[in-house]
C-alpha cells in the first residue's frame, strides 16, 4: 500500500508540469483567437505580447511554444502583425472612432449616423437635414462643415484610398406627380450625386467614388409611421471593406 500511494504522489508530480503548461498555452490559445477575432481592437503591443508569451511556452528547449523560436514557424508568429485583413481591420476600426467624436453633435441630433456593416463602415445623412423635401439641392449653408469633415475623414490616413460607395434612399411614399422626379429611383440618385460633387469638391478624389440610387428598397425602419420615414430618407456613405469591392 505505501509502495503504491509512494507510486502515485510520484506520478502526480511528474504530471503537474505538464498540466501547468497545458494550461498557459489553452488560456493563451483562447485570448489570442479573441484579439484575432476584431483586430481593429487590438494594439501591436498586445499582438506581440502574446506571441512572445507562445514563444516562451514549453519545459525545455525542444518543447511546446518554444519551438517558434526557430524555422518558418517563428516568421509566422513575427510577421502576422502584417497581414493585409488584420492592417485593413485596424484602420477601419480607427476611421469608426474618429467618425464618432468627428460628428458627435450630429449624432446627438439624429443628423448623422455611424454604423459599421458587412459592407464596411456607413455614415448616414439624414435627407430632411441635407435636403429640402422632394428635392436633389444640398442644403449647403447647414451642412457645410459636416460635408467638410466628411471629406476630411475620406481623406485621412485612416480610410486610406478605400473605394467609397454613396447610396441615395427614400422612404416608401410615392413622389409628387406634379414635381420634378419621375419616382424614387431617380430621386435617391440625384441626391447620391448632389453628396458627391460636394465631397469631390471639398478634395476627396472623385475616382474613389461609386453611386447608387435605392429608392425604397433598402429600408432601415418602418414605412408605417412618420419617424420610420424619415429615418429611411437618408444618403449612406460607404467606406467600402475590402473583401466586398
């Protein structure tokens, strides 16, 4: 009998190493592939700290992590700050923060809107703002410093030469017969390039740009009720993601 508890005391502590280690490496694993998850998040600093701390683990020189301190391995774990979708995932994520304190009164007014989709990064202008009613004219007196800071944004080292789409829309209600849009399509259009020439105007390269008329199929609320409306009249400003040009 105490030749067997002697057997599993000694069994136990050969093993404890081995779990300890087991242990760092899963709870790195599950931080690491958490930064990876939004990069845009995630500083160089905390990137490299945790692949310094893969690169320590392990009991001896041939063991575990510590093996990426040699061979194609270690490039990988040097050079993954440099990938293309992490860079691109960064600077979105910055140019997002930087519109938000950007047009923060905005916002605050229902004027703008700043969201992020699959698409990539979308501000929104709020149509009765930037327009009179059924019209294409840009109420540029009002809005000139937004339209202003929006091509500086567009512009900045953050957005970086990024393909830019601006999507006209309108809310469900069919267009005055008597005025001068045939329908809505034409409408949201003509209001997309109103936006454009502006941002064109203010220095953002016009080649960057893409327009699109939507009318009223690309609804963000309910046609059903009068705030619904007007939060579908809008122009979206796409800072396009890469993976959707």
């Amino acid at each position: 009998m105490a030749k067997q508890k002697k057997a599993k005391a000694e069994a136990g502590e050969s093993a404890q190493p081995w779990i300890i280690s087991y242990a760092d490496m899963i709870t790195l694993m599950l931080a690491f592939f958490i930064v990876l998850y939004n990069p845009s998040d995630s500083s160089n600093s905390q990137l490299q700290a945790l692949i310094s701390y893969f690169s320590n683990l392990g009991l001896g020189a041939n063991i575990g992590g510590s093996t990426l301190s040699l061979g194609r391995l270690a490039d990988m774990g040097n050079n993954i700050l440099a990938l293309p979708s992490m860079e691109r995932g960064r600077a979105l994520g910055t140019a997002m923060r930087e519109a938000v304190s950007l047009f923060n009164p905005q916002i605050k007014s229902n004027e703008v809107r700043v969201t992020e989709d699959e698409r990539g990064l979308v501000i929104s202008l709020a149509s009765d703002v930037f327009f009179k009613p059924a019209s294409a004219t840009v109420n540029i007196e009002e809005t000139r410093d937004v339209l202003m800071n929006l091509a500086s944004l567009l512009d900045s080292n953050e957005v970086g030469g990024r393909k830019i789409r601006i999507e006209g829309n309108t809310d469900s209600e069919d267009v005055d017969p008597a005025g001068p849009w045939q329908d809505n399509w034409i409408l949201s259009a003509n209001r997309a390039w109103a936006v454009l020439k502006y941002l064109v105007d203010f220095g953002v390269e016009e080649n960057r740009f893409q327009i699109a008329g939507l009318g009223d199929t690309m609804p963000i609320a309910s046609n059903n009720t009068a705030e619904g409306r007007a939060e579908n009249r809008r122009v979206d400003i796409v800072i396009i993601d890469q993976g959707h040009l």
